[in-house]
C-alpha cells in the first residue's frame, strides 16, 4: 500500500509541472495579451487565411474601449481537460472586462463575458451556436452573443418604479395613466423584439450565403470583393438592429440586406428569390444544406446540415428555428423581412 501510494505521489508530482509548462507555453495567451485574434497554425490550415481576416474584422466591429473582444481558434484545450475549463483559465489571465470566444475544428465553442455565465450560456443554447459547422462563424456568434449588453429598460426596472411610486399612494388617475403608459411600452418593446429576431433571421441567411462563397478558392477577384461587401453589409447591419430603439429604425435595413441578398444570389447563379436557398431548413445560422432528413415539423427528408441529419438518424429530429410573430412562435421561412415584405420566400 505505502508504495502504490509513493509512486502515485511521484506521479502527480511529475504531471504537475508538464501541466504548468504547457498552459506557460500556451501561445494564445501570448498573442491575445498583444492582440484580439489568435489562430492555431493546425486551425489555420482548416480556415485559412480568409477565415483569419473575416475573424480580425469581427473582433473590430464588436470590440469597445471599455469591453475588449478576443477571437481564438486553437488546436485544442492545451493544458486543460476540457475547453470550457481552458477557456476560464484563457480569460482569466485577459482580465475581467474581456469579451473572450475561443472554440477549436471539431470542438465546442465557448464563450466568456462580465455577463453572467448562465445568461451566455443560455444565449448560445438559445441560437444553436454549437451547431454551426464553419469554426470561424461558430466563434464569431458566440462573441456576438457574449458581448451584447442587455438593452436598457428591458429588465422591467421602469415597471418597479412606477409599482414603488404607486404604493407610496399615487392617486387613482396616476395609476391609470401608468398602466396605460407601460401596455404602450410593452407593446412597443414587443414589436421591436419581434422586427430584431425576423431581421437577424434574414441577416443570418446573407452571413452563411455570403461566407460559403467566401471559402470558395476559384471565386475570380471581382466576385470575392462583391462577397466581401455583403459580409460588410451584415455586420453593419447587425450593429444597427442591435442598437435600434424603434421598429422603423430596424425596418429602414431592409434594402442593404435586400441587396446584400440579391448580390449574393448573381454570385451562386441559382434561382433567385427564396432568402434561405441553399441553407439549412432547419436554421440558416448552420449553413449550406448537405444532406436531407425529417424534421420535428416535416415528416418528408428536407436539405439539412450534417448536425441536423445526425440528429434525425439518432431519432430526435431538430425543430426547426421559430420566430415571434404577432406574439406567437412562427417557422422562420414564415416570416418576411422587416419593411420589405416582397423579400418574404414563396410560401412553402
């Protein structure tokens, strides 16, 4: 007994310091401490180039002075058992303030922000991010989605004080008014949550369309500039709907997402007209379709990604992605876009 327990003393002793040699080692530490983007070189030969300017372009538009975004693709959790794990001790040595979205080919993404754990996590839940298959657009949405900051006055603290206000003995009139004022409110909070999720469906379509050319290696130099300019349409997109304060100002997007669309259907030289041609029935965030199978919704194969087809052959069909419309969870094809209703897909 007392030699088993000496030799595993041994080799704990021995493994602890590989373990503190490779995370000293770690070169994403390094180079996100000097900078916002580290890629493996193994991640680099599956993303490529592109993958690394489209990734240093994200980390740009989404950084603040006073929230930093850091984008990592490495080769795996170097020193750690997991990459949830990896990630932590990633973002713990970057600072608390640092927005950090690291995944690497074939794992997991997560995503560290000031936000609470569980509210990320239950973002990244909420839009299927594991699901999606490029590594680039899988870290790239994670840090879209850890670092948006909640939109003031949704967390109901305006409803609390008028309540407060009411209970210090408001007159009767006064508490009319004040419910009056926040059905309004609520209504038009609504809206507004209903034109953001219906456009970001539609921005979500021109992301995955645009980015599939993108990889393309025989694109000729004008067309790779039109793709270009429709991936810069969508993040100029995404940054104003996710800052609108009212249902006109996301509506007044229509026509760049429109054409951004519209180029990228010349470019495919398909059929043009249906938003969501070549993705996944099941969302357009996964991307191209691959393969067929049924859905929650659709006994009949439709064209699905690769995640959705294994689900399906595993007996849990994906349900495809709903979108609140008039306050009630529609199939996003359902769904035109937001002040441009001639966009909207044929019904299927």
């Amino acid at each position: 007994m007392a030699l088993r327990w000496l030799a595993a003393l041994l080799a704990a002793l021995l493994v602890a310091p590989a373990l503190g040699a490779a995370q000293a080692r770690d070169p994403a530490r390094e180079a996100l401490s000097r900078g916002d983007v580290y890629v493996h070189p193994r991640a680099l030969a599956v993303i490529g180039p592109e993958g690394e300017r489209r990734l240093r372009a994200a980390a740009d538009r989404l950084s603040r002075p006073d929230r930093p975004v850091k984008l990592a693709v490495v080769a795996g959790p170097a020193g750690a058992p997991s990459m949830r794990l990896y990630a932590r001790r990633l973002a713990g040595r970057l600072g608390t303030d640092v927005t950090l979205s690291v995944t690497a080919p074939g794992r997991p993404v997560v995503a560290i922000s000031p936000l609470p754990p569980a509210q990320v996590t239950r973002r990244l839940r909420a839009e299927r991010v594991g699901a999606i298959q490029d590594p680039v657009e899988r870290v790239v949405r994670a840090a879209e989605l850890a670092a948006q900051v909640t939109p003031s006055g949704g967390d109901g603290s305006n409803v609390r004080e008028i309540t407060g206000l009411i209970g210090l003995g408001l007159l009767g009139a006064l508490w009319a008014v004040a419910w009056g004022l926040r059905r309004e409110g609520r209504r038009g909070r609504e809206e507004l949550a209903e034109a953001r999720a219906a456009m970001r469906v539609y921005l979500d379509a021109l992301r995955a369309r645009a980015a599939a050319l993108a990889r393309s290696e025989r694109l000729p130099p004008a067309d790779r500039a039109e793709v270009e300019r429709a991936l810069g349409t969508y993040a100029e997109a995404l940054a104003a709907m996710q800052h609108a304060r009212a249902t006109a100002e996301v509506e007044a997007l229509a026509p760049r997402v429109r054409e951004g669309l519209e180029a990228v259907a010349r470019l495919e030289r398909g059929p043009a007209g249906d938003p969501f041609a070549g993705l996944c029935s099941v969302d357009p965030a996964h991307g191209p379709a691959t393969d067929r199978a049924i859905t929650a919704d659709d006994p009949e194969p439709v064209p699905v990604c690769a995640l959705c087809r294994e689900a399906a052959d595993r007996g849990q069909p994906a349900s495809p992605r709903r979108v609140p419309r008039a306050g009630q969870p529609v199939p996003h094809r359902e769904v035109a876009l937001p002040g441009a209703v001639s966009a909207a897909p044929p019904p299927a």
